[in-house]
C-alpha cells in the first residue's frame, strides 16, 4: 500500500501516518517544514518519504505527488488545514487567502493531481478531512474557517460522484476535537474544555476504520455530531444567542 499524506508531519496526520506505518504501508509524509519530524521514529523508517511543500503551491505539490507516485499511490490524505478566527483575521487580514488556498484550493489541486495518477492505474482512494465546523450553521467567530471546511465537505461530495466510474474512492472525514499541539496552541495550552475531546489514538481509530470501508463520509464523535444537528435546528435568532 503506497499512502501520501499532505499534512502528515504532525497531529492528525502523523497519528493516522503511525497506524499505516504499523500496517507497512510505504508513506509520504508531507508538510511546509519537513523539519517538524526530526527525532521521530518514522523519519528514519526506510519506508517513508518525507516530502515539504506548501500545498498552496500548484507546482510543488504537483511534483511531490508525482514523485512518489511515480511507483504507484493508493491512497492521498488530504490533512493539511489552516485555522483563523475572526480576531485573528481581523488583525491579519492575509490570512484570509491563505486559509482559503490551503483548505480549498489546495484540496483541489491535489484530489486532481493524485486523480490523474490513479485514473491510470485504474484505482485509488482520495481521503480530506474536513471538520465538524463545516457542518455547524452560524459557527461562531470563525466563520471563514467553517466556510472553508463545508466547501472542503462539499467539494468531496463532487469528486466521488465524477470519480466513481473511474474506480477511484473518495472519503471525507469530518471530525469533532481532536487534542492535537495544535488545538491546545489554539486553546492557551490545554484544550480540555472543548466538547467530547478525543485523543489523537480514538480519532485515528474512527478514521482508519471510515477509510478501511471506504465510506463515503465519517462524522464523530456522535455526540457532537448530534448536537449540531440539533443546533441547527433551532431558528436563526435563537442560534445567534449562541455564546462568542
Ligand atoms: N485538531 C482538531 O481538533 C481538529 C478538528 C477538526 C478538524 N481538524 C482538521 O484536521 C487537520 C489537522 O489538524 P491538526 O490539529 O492535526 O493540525 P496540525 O498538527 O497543525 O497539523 C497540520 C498538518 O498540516 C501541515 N500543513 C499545514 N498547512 C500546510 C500547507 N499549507 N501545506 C502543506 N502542509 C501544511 C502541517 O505541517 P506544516 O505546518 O509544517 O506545514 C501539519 O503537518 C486540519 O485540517 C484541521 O482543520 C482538526
């Protein structure tokens, strides 16, 4: 099994890396700062190759998804993702295009990239994760983001209908919050108060079964995934009372 993963140098990414790992699967890791892996186990692995490039960059990713496809690739995740909120966007008003060229555009041009490579062999899986903020109307306070992550659900949606004849999957995964460095960073240091937190080890676990089936959506934990369908629910003045 040859797996790719755009993100694959920390958090979730590195975790779902650790699993397939396990399973000997041949891997690209991929990140801006290939850096960030210095000193763990799988860097040294002779069955991974760490790749780093900015998926906003076109050609970049273009390159490394063709090198190491040049023997086959199986299966692209798609994990890298940028975060803002609205103060954050406010006092930084360029992150707004970089959020949107790295969680939109940057899925994109990967999903065809890698798709090209695996219409010629005849098979393939394309995974995004995406969030349970794409799903939650009126999400609060970082609209741009959630914005971001419901197109990233919806592009998905597209590509495994245009896809699906050519005998190639494609698998969004839609998680609730996941306590990764980067969340707790996000979260002054400890991310505890977030709902139904889950360990890097129970998200890889829903999401590697999800791929395994090659489901077509995966969306967890239930309780949060409740929740927010309840939420939505509720009319458009009651959601805005919601607390900033
Ligand atoms: N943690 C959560 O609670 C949670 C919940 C729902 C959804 N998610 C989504 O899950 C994904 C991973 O989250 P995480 O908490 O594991 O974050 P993380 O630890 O910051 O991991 C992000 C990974 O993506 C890479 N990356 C970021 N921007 C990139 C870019 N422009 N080009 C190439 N690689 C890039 C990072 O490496 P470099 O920084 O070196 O590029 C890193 O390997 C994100 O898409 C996030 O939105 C997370």
């Amino acid at each position: 099994m040859r797996i790719m993963i755009i993100g694959g140098t920390s958090g979730i990414g590195l975790a779902l890396a650790g699993r397939y790992a396990a399973q000997g699967a041949q891997l690209a890791l991929c990140g801006r700062d290939p850096r960030r892996l210095q000193g763990h186990a799988l860097a040294s692995s002779p069955r991974v190759s760490v790749y780093g490039f900015d998926i906003a960059d076109t050609d970049a990713a273009r390159q490394a998804i063709h090198d190491f496809g040049r023997d086959g690739l199986d299966m692209l995740i798609v994990v890298a993702g940028q975060y803002a909120d609205a103060a954050g966007l406010a006092a930084q008003p360029a992150l707004g295009p970089i959020l949107v060229q790295t969680n939109i555009v940057g899925l994109v041009q990967a999903f065809d990239t890698a798709a090209e490579l695996m219409r010629q062999q005849g098979h393939g899986h394309l995974v995004a994760v995406a969030s349970i903020a794409g799903l939650l109307k009126d999400y609060p306070d970082n609209s741009l983001y959630s914005a971001s992550k419901r197109a990233a659900i919806a592009i998905c949606e597209t590509y495994r209908k245009a896809l699906a004849p050519f005998g190639i999957a494609v698998t969004t995964l839609v998680p609730g919050y996941v306590d990764t460095a980067r969340l707790r960073e996000l979260n002054g240091g400890d991310a505890g108060a977030k709902p139904w937190l889950q360990s890097e080890a129970d998200a890889v676990r829903h999401m590697s079964a999800a791929i395994e089936r090659r489901a077509a959506r995966c969306v967890f934990p239930w309780q949060l995934h409740l929740t927010v369908r309840l939420f939505n629910l509720l009319p458009t003045w009651l959601r805005g009372l919601r607390k900033k």
